[in-house]
C-alpha cells in the first residue's frame, strides 16, 4: 500500500502523499490534545513504506513504536468508528541517547559543530563568536583536529597565549572574550556537553536503514536532554546540517530517504540569532532536493519564523486554547495559514476540536494544498506509551550499531598535539638552558687564576706535547688518504 494514511474525514480517508512528503510539515496543538499520537501515527505509516525517520523523544512515549499494539480499550473502539481495520504490529526502532543511558550514545566532532552553532551553544555575544571563529581558522590552519571539548579549551588557551602573534594573521584577539569563552566551556561541561562532543562521531547513514521492508525508527532519548534546551536544539540542528551536506542530490522520488521531526520546535528558534536562523531557512529550503522531509511540531505556528513555516506545506493543526487577546489573536493567524473550507469555520474549530481530532490539510499530487478538513486522527499500530526498561535493553543489545559507538574513542588532536608543542619547546628552552651554563662554566675553568698561573716549564712541556700529537696524527692520517688515493 503505497499511500499514507493519517486522518478521516466524514467521508474521505486523509492521507499524506509520500512524494510530497519531502515538502515538509507542520504538527501543532495545545498540550493533551493529540499530537505525540498523530507523530507516531505518521513515523508507522512511512515505516511501511520502507522510509526510515529521525525524531526526538520528548517524555519517552514514542517508544511504544517498538511493540505491538491491541492492548488500549479505547484505541480498538477508534478503529471501529472509523472502520479501519485494526493492523496491530511493531516497527524496527534504534535508541539513541547523548547520555549513552537510554541508547546508544550519540556525538558529535567540535569541528564538525562548527563556530556557528558552538556560539549559540555557548550563549557568546558577537565579538566573542568571532574570536571562536578565528579559533577554528587557526585550528584549520595547523591541523590540529578538535574533537571534544578538552580539544577546544586548550586551542582556545593557545590562541589567547598567542594573541599578539595571531593578530597580525587573523585580527585581534580579546583577552576578555577568551576568558568568557573559556567559562562558558565550563559551564557546558557542567550541563553533560562533554558527554555530547567525541568520537566516534555519529555515521548519518546509520540513521538511514531498513529492517524487513520497514524504515527504522530512529529514537533520541530527550528526557534527560530537554534541561539544556540549548544542547537539545544544537544537536538536532547539527544531524539536519549533517544531512544535508552528506547525502546527494535525489530529485523527484516517490518516497522520500528519510523524514525528520523536530519535537518542541521552539527550542530551535528561542534567542536564536538572525545569521542562525537563516541557515536554517536555507537548509530547510535545500534539503527536500535530498529527499528529506523535516516536521515542525510545536504548540503553537507562530513559535516557527515565517521564513521557514511557508515551507511547510503538510499541516495537521489540534486544538489551540484562547485565554488571552493575545492567544486569540494567534489562533486567529494560525487559522489564516491554512486553506479555507467554505463549510467550515476554521477559527471555531481550532477551539473546539477534541483530543485526536485535528484539522488536516495535506498537499495534493501537484504540491498544492488540500482544502482544510475536520479529521479524526487514525490512531496506531503500536503501542500507545513507553515500553518497559527490559525491552529497551533487549532491542539495544540487539541493534546493527551498538559495536560502532558504545565505546568512546579518544584520538590523537589538539589537546594532544597543542601538550607535545609545549613539552617540546620546553625541551628546547632547557637545552638551551643548559647550553648556556655549560659555556659559563666552561668560561670559569678557562680562566687562569693568580694562584694556579702555569710556570714557564709547564706551559713548555704542554705546547711540546700539543706539537708532537698534532705532528703524529698528521702523519697517519696522510698515511691513510695516501694509501686510498695509490689504490
């Protein structure tokens, strides 16, 4: 069955078209009113087509994917209003964690990061990030790889040693920005950064896999991940960059390679700056030609800039609540977004649809949008809520990666090489050292004393014997070259 389906209608089964699914989407809706099911529900039905997904695990209920369904009373009662038979199953899931505990650990290289994101990360002001920026440079320039954090503090260390230097190359170098960096190196570190930069590196092919026919399910446990909401959107905005640049051009498919949702899409733009979210914008713009499609899930569309949310051509839009002006007037835009149904007051329903229910307007075979319908969400094949911790451990004991990244690997780079630099020239600045008092002392013993002056017989016996060694050794060595010089 190469369809998608998300939603029904009173009379029309609503499905997501898999070759516009890499035009991208929007999920949204107020909490408690449906959407981590209708994201479980739309990562089923593009698992069966054989399309694996990356998404983020917010409060660990999507890992029910991992088992079948059948056991929810009032799941088996949806099926049956709907009239869609109940195809109970369970869906390949790999389990990734930054913190290695509720899956396989998950990092990234400090260069692969890149400046730009380190700076957001980081939380540095402009003149600050450009200091990081020339860090990099000067880290390119001399080959000295930063793969984790230790990495990036020593390199920060060296070029604050080395200001004066550097800034006839690379500009001037502020000794307050290198200390601020430094303490926001620290302060990351002491949020689990640490645990997020190294080797092995994340392969972003080993997020594209398939098992039996179905996608793999690729799960980021964000339990734990969600407290640093800075370190949560870095590393989603890394494996998306990551994406992009890694995999080549596919051009028109009819399914996409991967489908990619951003859960608490907020975190991506909060006090994000502009140069940041214009990256975004693009990537976002570029990488459905990669055939990858990126869902926004957020509680409200007006947490996605508009650059970005006029991408997003698949909507699914629950319930929004109105206590405020202010929240009527965004619910008010957000009905706007959509296209208009004539028979449907858009504005009322956002208010008073209830849990599972949405409004649903997917794009057609020519990419535009369905007209807005009033939908009960199918619910899913899996089981609804977490699976239990034994499981867990039994699908990560069983998974095509654990061997790769279980085990951090600690290579040779900057900190390593930037320590042997300094041991070097410490080296050096002792055999010179030592140089220098060995001519000192050379220079005291040379130096002739009142007391010890040589009588003049001394210094007659002493230059005779210098004459004859010099006279005997003269002679063998003529000796020598004569001989060679006969043959």
């Amino acid at each position: 069955m190469n369809i998608a389906p998300i939603g029904k209608s009173e009379d029309q089964l609503l499905t997501l078209l898999p070759q516009m699914a890499n035009r991208h989407g929007l999920i949204t809706g107020a909490t408690g009113t449906g959407k981590t099911i209708t994201l479980q529900k739309i990562i089923e039905s593009f698992s069966l087509l054989g399309v694996p997904c990356v998404v983020s695990d917010i409060k660990g209920d999507l890992s029910g994917i991992a088992q079948e369904g059948g056991s929810n009373a009032k799941v088996t009662q949806r099926f049956e209003t709907l009239g869609i038979p109940a195809d109970y199953q369970s869906f390949p899931v790999t389990f990734w964690d930054v913190w290695g505990e509720n899956g396989h650990p998950v990092r990234a290289t400090v260069s692969d990061m890149g400046p730009l994101l380190l700076s957001r990360l980081l939380g540095l002001n402009e003149t600050q990030s450009g200091v990081l920026t020339l860090a990099f440079k000067v880290a390119d320039d001399e080959n000295l790889a930063l793969l984790d954090l230790k990495d990036l503090r020593a390199m920060i260390q060296n070029v604050g040693e080395r200001a004066k230097d550097l800034s006839l190359s690379y500009g001037n170098v502020s000794t307050a920005s290198i200390g601020a960096i430094q303490r926001s190196l620290l302060t990351l570190e002491s949020q689990g950064g640490e645990h997020l930069f190294g080797e092995p590196m994340l392969n972003i092919h080993d997020l594209i896999q398939t098992v039996d026919g179905k996608g793999v399910v690729n799960l980021l446990d964000a339990t734990k991940l969600m407290n640093t909401p800075k370190l949560y959107a870095s590393l989603l905005l890394w494996i998306l960059a990551e994406l992009f640049e890694t995999l080549p051009e596919a051009g028109d498919i009819k399914v996409p390679k991967l489908l990619f949702f951003f859960d608490e899409a907020h975190l991506l733009f909060n006090d994000a700056p502009n140069v940041l979210i214009e990256k975004i914008e693009q990537v976002v713009r570029l990488i459905r030609s990669k055939g990858v499609g990126v869902y926004f899930i957020t509680q409200h569309p007006g947490d996605i800039p508009e650059s970005i949310a006029a991408q997003l051509g698949n909507r699914v839009a629950h319930a929004l609540r109105a206590f405020t002006p202010k929240d009527q007037k965004a619910v008010r835009a957000a009905a706007q977004t959509m296209r208009d149904n004539k028979d449907l007051d858009e504005l009322t329903a956002l208010m008073e649809l209830g849990v599972g229910e949405a409004l649903v307007s997917f794009l057609d075979e020519k990419g535009t949008p369905t007209i807005t319908q009033r939908a009960l969400i199918i619910p899913p094949f899996s089981q609804i809520g977490p699976v239990s911790p034994e499981i867990r451990q039994k699908l990560r004991n069983d998974s095509l990666v654990g061997d790769t990244y279980d085990q951090r690997v600690d290579g040779e780079s900057a900190y390593e090489l930037l320590n042997k630099r300094v041991e070097a020239q410490m080296v050096e600045k002792a055999k010179l050292e030592a140089e220098k008092n060995r001519e000192k002392e050379e220079k005291a013993l040379n130096k002739p004393s009142a007391r010890g002056r040589e009588s003049a017989a001394e210094a007659l016996a002493k230059s005779a014997a210098r004459a004859i060694g010099s006279q005997l050794g003269r002679t063998i060595i003529r000796g020598i070259l004569g001989s060679i010089f006969k043959r």
